[in-house]
C-alpha cells in the first residue's frame, strides 16, 4: 500500500470514528448534547480536525441522518418481502414503529428535529432514501390497485401518506407522551391498520365527513 492510499484509508478512519462517536453521544446524552467541542474531546483530536472532515455540527448531524435513514431502510427490508401487498403494508408499518421505539434518539434525529437534516432525503430522484422509504408504501397500494382490489380513481400517494402519518403519530406519541397510559404501540398499530383496511368497526350508513 502506497503512502497516499494509507493516508486515504486513515481519513476515512477517522472519519468513521468522528461519526460512531457522534451517534453514540446523540443515543446517549439526544441531539442536544452534540458540539464539536465536545466530540473532540471524546476521541481525543483537536476541534479543528474534526472540522477537516465535517464543516459543522450541521454537517454531522445530517451524516447521521442519512445513515439514520439507511438503518430505517434495513430495518424495513424483510417486511417489504412479503408477497401479498395487505400484509406487507401491515408489516411495514408494525417494522416502523417498532423502528421508532427501539431506536428513538435516530428517529428524533431523521424526523423529530431539524426539518432541514431530511430535506435532501426527499428529493426528486427515485434514489433518494425518503423516496425509497416512501415507495414501501406507495408500491403495496398501486398492486392492489393494478390488482382490481383498490379503487381505480384511488390516490395511492395519498392513501401513503395517510398510513405513513399513522405510524409516525404513534411513534411520536410515545417517545414525546410517555406519562399518559394509553394502549400498547404493537395493539395500536394493529387498530391502525385495520382501520386504514376496513374502517371504523361497526361503522354503517355514515356519511364521510365534508373536507
């Protein structure tokens, strides 16, 4: 290994060490916690080499969104396995919030805190990580559509976002709401998903409500 490779590999080194230390002070201490000062003193560096490779705290914490979000996406990946869309919704959303309970300090981070650290994720591009996080719903929607399951004039996106602001509200509820004793997250998203699929229980002859 050449001189300039070896200096490469410990950039990218310290680098990664920059960015383990960051989150394990966020997980431990949230967001709040998280200064220049003091992440150079936890990997023993002087602030301005840490400035070398991120250009703020800015910079870091959207690093540590983006691999926020790749965690949300791993985490989601076996439930967007299953075949049949009905139950891939339901275990994607269930995946969600277990995601966000079991993880909170990344979740605050990818959409409880700054809105500007998620915009760059849902940009336009198909590869954006919010687009592709996004589709496990949207997808699951347009095959019972194509199917004849769902209604032609339906609005998948639409109908995605509704699901998606579910999961996110119950997730919220119990990282933010923790005092109130309110019903368990698992049997929440249950009634949330059977309600998105067939309504309110009992439910006949109502009239949907004006927008």
């Amino acid at each position: 290994m050449g001189i300039s490779e070896r200096k490469e590999r410990q950039r990218a080194e310290l680098r990664e060490r920059i960015v383990s230390a960051a989150r394990e002070m966020v997980v431990r201490e949230g967001f709040a916690a998280l200064s220049m000062r003091k992440l150079a003193e936890a990997i023993e560096y002087a602030p301005a080499t840490l400035y070398l490779h991120f250009e703020s705290r800015e910079d870091l914490a959207r690093e540590l969104s983006v691999r926020g979000f790749q965690q949300l996406l791993e985490f989601l990946s076996p439930a967007a396995r299953v075949e049949e869309p009905v139950e891939r919704l339901a275990e994607v959303a269930r995946a969600y919030v277990r995601f966000g309970l079991e993880q909170p300090e990344t979740y605050r981070l990818i959409f409880m805190e700054d809105p500007k650290l998620t915009t760059a994720l849902f940009g336009e591009g198909q590869d954006d990580l919010g687009a592709k996080a996004f589709a496990l719903l949207v997808k699951p929607l347009e095959e019972l559509k194509a199917g004849g399951r769902l209604a032609a004039d339906a609005d998948t996106r639409q109908l995605a976002e509704v699901l998606w602001a579910g999961v996110h509200g119950i997730v919220s509820l119990k990282l933010t709401c923790a005092g109130f004793q309110g019903t368990a997250a698992d049997v929440l998203t249950s009634t949330l998903v059977t309600t998105f699929f067939h309504g309110l229980p009992g439910l006949a002859g109502a009239q949907s409500p004006r927008g």
